[in-house]
C-alpha cells in the first residue's frame, strides 16, 4: 500500500466521477511565482459609490430602496432572460444549441457595506438563511425553472468587484454540468445500494475525524478526501435534506451558526479576508421527487500558503486532471487550528 504523506497518488471524487492527483512529497518545493496584493484595506459602512449599498443608484438606472435587512433584486446585467424561446439547434450532432430561459438575481446580506458573513449578527445571517429557501421556492415554482443556483463570489481574487457583502442566483431550464454528474452518481448510488451517498459520506468522515473542521447539531463541514481547491471544503446537513426550503427551523439556525464559524476560520488561517467562490447544490426544481439528493454546499478558495500566494489552475489541470500538494488532511488540520 502506498504512503499517504509521501507517494504521488490518485483520489476519486465519488459525487462526479472525476480523479484528483495528490503529489505531497512537493508541498516543500519553492515558490517563485507571483504575489497578490493583500486586499485589507478596511471598508466603511455605507460606501456613497457603491451600488448595492441602501438608497444608491446602481449602474442600470434603478435606485436601491433604503433597505434595512436583505435585499433582493433583479440583476441589471443578467446572465439569463426569462423570455428567452427554448428552441433547440442541432445540425448533424455536431453544431447543438438551445435557447436558455432563466432568471437571475442579486441578494444583499444587510445594508452594511462592510459586514462579510464572518462578522454577521447570527439572527441576521439567519434572514439570509430565510431569503435564500425563499428565493429557491419562488424562482423554482416556476414552469420554465428547473435549477436554481445560490452562489458567492468574494474577494477580487475571485472576480468580485463589489466589497459589499452579497450573493447571486441563477435560476435556468436544464441542469448545469456539475449539477448534472452530481445528480447521475447520487441517483446511481442510490439505485445500487438503495441509501444516500452523502448521507454515507458524511457518517463515514463523522467516524474518521480527521478531514472534519467544523461541526454543530445539524451540519458538519469537511475538506473532502477529494478536493481539487488546497482549502476546499464541503458544508453537510446531518439529516437526508433534498433542499434549503425543507429545512427545520434548528437546521436554519445551524446553516447560519456553521457559516459564520467556517469563514472566520478561512479569515484567520492566513489573517486575511479570504477570498472564496461558494454556493449551494441541491434538488432541481422540475416537479420531480428527488430523493437521491442531499443538500450541501461548496467552498472553492484560490489561497494556498499565504494572503497573497494563490493556487491556478493551469496546463495539466486544465488538460489531464486537478493536482494539489498539500493533502486534504493537512489542510483540515490547519483549519482546525486556525
Ligand atoms: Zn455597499
Ligand atoms: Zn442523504
Ligand atoms: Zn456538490
């Protein structure tokens, strides 16, 4: 059997199918590549330039209402048009498209400009909560709306380029890709073993331990034994839950408590506000039952040993495979100790 800590090896990514190569024998090698600016410059509460501050103009022409919790509206510049005809192209199996009807949205956290999810008064992260079930049922009663996707990018490492604190929703007709072989492996786990392959997964790293970072009652939070990002993890509800709508009260409290502990723990690892692109998998909307699903999220930070040294994903990654150093225990353990 080879050496965890030392041979180069390969990891299966049981939800879509897909390897990940960890070499750990390299996570001594120098770094000689580039440095980012450490973006720590303090923000203010209200930013009169921002748009998606209270009161403010925002670059469409509309004026934001002088809101007091979360906000939600329309995007000014969206991805996805809800009048959009479906029709579908395809000469010869070669030259395929389809029309993509959708909806997309922005949701403010709170009218503070300056206050990230870490810092968050547990009772407001928990209006997210609210608003993001809300916003899933809403767009996902829709006829033409078959998955609704909630997605953070923050930070400018991540292409952000608004400070103030907010989420996305793109909510369209057919599954995406990674949704899509999400959905193909739970439902073939689930036809072959008649369980849930979350569920597995998670009693399965609740027994191990040491991938486990964060836990309370309802979630627990894991670097998974698969994960392609140096500090990626995975956030789990403990119960079998296809959806955030059909979440208990308690299990909303938790969301919002796990949420909040995980990204102060990404903000002291390297005392940074890390940057990350997170967002939620869960049950499409297309009118189905769905019990293969088990609700989760996914946290995708670039930062790999510092506030300004970055991981890329370039050349073998982009043409062969992911590869990481630093194995995913490692990481839990920094995490843990962060
Ligand atoms: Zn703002
Ligand atoms: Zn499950
Ligand atoms: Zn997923």
């Amino acid at each position: 059997m080879f050496d965890w800590k030392q041979d180069p090896h390969r990891r299966l990514n049981p939800l879509t199918g897909e390897w990940v190569l960890v070499s750990p024998h390299r996570t001594q090698r120098p770094w000689q590549g580039q440095v980012e600016e450490s973006a720590r410059a303090p923000q203010p509460e209200y930013d009169p330039s921002c748009y998606l501050c209270p009161g403010n103009e925002r670059a469409g022409g509309a004026r934001n209402p002088r809101y007091t919790s979360t906000f939600v509206f329309d995007n000014d510049f969206a991805a996805l048009r809800p009048d959009t005809p479906p029709d579908r192209f395809d000469q010869d199996g070669l030259l395929v498209a389809q029309g993509e009807p959708g909806i997309c949205r922005v949701v403010c956290f709170s009218p503070r400009h300056d206050l990230t999810i870490a810092h968050m008064e547990p009772a407001d992260l928990r209006r997210v909560v609210d608003t993001w079930a809300g916003q899933y049922r809403e767009l996902g009663a829709r006829e033409s709306i078959r998955y609704v996707q909630i997605f953070e990018n923050r930070g400018a490492m991540m292409g952000c380029s608004n400070a103030h604190p907010h989420c996305q929703i793109w909510s369209n007709s057919h599954l995406p890709n990674e949704v899509s072989k999400e959905q193909a492996s739970q439902l073939a786990w689930r036809e072959a073993r008649a369980r849930c392959l979350i569920c597995d997964y998670a009693a399965l790293e609740a027994a191990r331990r040491e991938r486990l970072v964060e836990e309370n009652a309802s979630w627990m939070v894991v670097v998974p034994f698969w994960a392609v990002w140096p500090f990626e993890t995975m956030v789990m509800p403990r119960r079998h839950v296809a959806a955030i709508d059909a979440l208990d009260d308690a299990e909303r409290d938790g969301l919002a408590d796990i949420l909040k502990r995980l990204t102060a723990r990404y903000d002291r690892l390297f005392a940074t506000p890390f940057p990350y692109s997170m967002g939620f998998h869960q049950s499409p909307t297309d009118g189905d039952a769905h019990p293969e699903w088990h609700l989760h999220l996914h946290f995708h930070p670039p930062l790999l040993r510092s506030a300004t040294v970055r991981k890329f994903l370039v050349g073998y990654e982009l043409l062969a495979a992911p590869q990481r150093d630093l194995t995913p225990e490692a990481a839990a353990e920094r995490l843990r100790s962060a």
